[in-house]
C-alpha cells in the first residue's frame, strides 16, 4: 500500500519524506487555505514547491470549477505545472465528464469527495486513476467508512478495473491498518497517524532495557 501525505504543509511534507516511506501527497483547497496561501500565483508556486520535495510522487491539485469548460481549464493548466501533478476533481456530473475527458488525454485524475460505491463505479467507468473515498467523514456521520473502502475494493478486482482505491480522510493509526487489511491501494492522512503507526510501549521498554544493560558492558 503506498503513503500519501494529505497536507499542504511543506515542513510536514519534507519530515514525511526524510522518514523514507512516502509515496505522494494529496492536497485540497481547505488545506491550501490553512496554509495561508493566497492568490492564483501563491497557489501555482506551492504545488511545484510540494512537487519538487515530493522526490518523483504524485502530487493531487484540486479545481474549484464545477462546470465541464472550467474543470478542463483548469485542470488543463494544473497538469502543464509539473508532470506529478494529479488533477483531483470533484464527484459530480460535470466532473465525470471531465474524468473522461482527461483520461482521454493521458491527463491523470483523483476523483474526490466519494462517499458511496455508486459514485466509486462512476468514477472508475470514466477513467479515473485514483477514486478517494472519505472514510473518516463517514465514519464522522455514523457510517462505516472502512465498509465502503472495502466494497470498492470487491467491485474494482471483479472487473479488474484500473483505477486506485485511495483511501482518504483517514484520522488515526487504524484507519491505516485496517485499510492495508483490506486492499487499498493507497491510504493518505495527515503526518501524526503516520507517526503514530512507530509507537508501540514494548518497542520503549524494551529499548530502555537494552541501553541500560548495554552501559554494563561498557
Ligand atoms: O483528502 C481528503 C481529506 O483531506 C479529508 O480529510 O480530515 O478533512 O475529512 P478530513
């Protein structure tokens, strides 16, 4: 399964990769704003910046248009700023098309804001790369996020479609389990749940005991 980073945050970005286990890095237009990014240029020059620490992984750049002429625009001029970018585009209808449309053009997609396996099959009939489903805001509305993460699993190897399951709004070291358990293809979440994945009080004990015998035979 491999790692994304689902940040704007270019300190948070680089300590993710100098772990060395980092795949890529999903971003969207809240994360942007966090970041305090302001300005077509400012948002231009971040993702080339995320890019070039990014080592080679794909980058997801998010449109802000809804209709088909502004999505292809767009995402037109987001693929051209670097050849890592994936255009991430929104599930609806004008957004299906343009999946298609992209895909047509050898212009790689993430098709977000999936909540339901219905719009997962859409997104894969249209071409998509990846398909993100939102595990976490599921979750968040009494949901079973890994439930649908695993049904998009079932119904893609049946057909063997070709579009990956990106697992997203993921909140916490389970979540990642769990989704490697059950065949994603990808899991993004925010720096700490990766982080938490090192943590285990026999790994500290254990090493704490280690040290302490070694100074005896120092
Ligand atoms: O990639 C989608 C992700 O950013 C959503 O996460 O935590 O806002 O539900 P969250």
């Amino acid at each position: 399964m491999k790692f994304f980073i689902d940040t704007a945050n270019l300190e948070q970005i680089r300590e993710a990769y100098d772990l060395g286990v980092l795949d890529g890095v999903t971003t969207n237009p809240s994360l942007m704003a966090k970041e305090g990014i302001k300005g077509r240029d400012a948002v231009m020059k971040h993702y080339v910046d995320i890019c070039e620490i990014a080592q080679g992984g794909d980058v997801s750049a998010e449109v802000i248009s809804t209709d088909f002429a502004g999505i292809i625009r767009e995402g037109e001029e987001l693929a051209e700023l670097h050849p890592q970018i994936v255009v991430k585009v929104p599930m609806i209808k004008d957004g299906v098309k343009a999946i298609r449309y992209f895909s047509k053009k050898g212009i790689r997609t993430n098709c977000t804001l999936v909540f339901s396996a219905g719009q997962a099959l859409l997104a894969a009939k249209a071409g998509a790369s990846y398909v993100s489903p939102f595990l976490g805001r599921l979750d968040d509305v009494s949901t079973d996020g890994l439930a649908l993460i695993e049904q998009i699993v079932l119904i893609y190897d049946n057909y063997g479609m070709g579009t990956e399951v990106l697992a997203a709004s993921i909140r916490h070291p389970m979540h990642i389990i769990k989704c490697a358990e059950l065949g994603a293809d990808v899991a993004t979440c925010p720096l700490q749940p990766i982080l938490d994945l090192l943590k285990h009080p026999l790994t500290d004990s254990g090493l704490a005991k280690f040290l302490s015998d070694a100074a005896k035979t120092a």
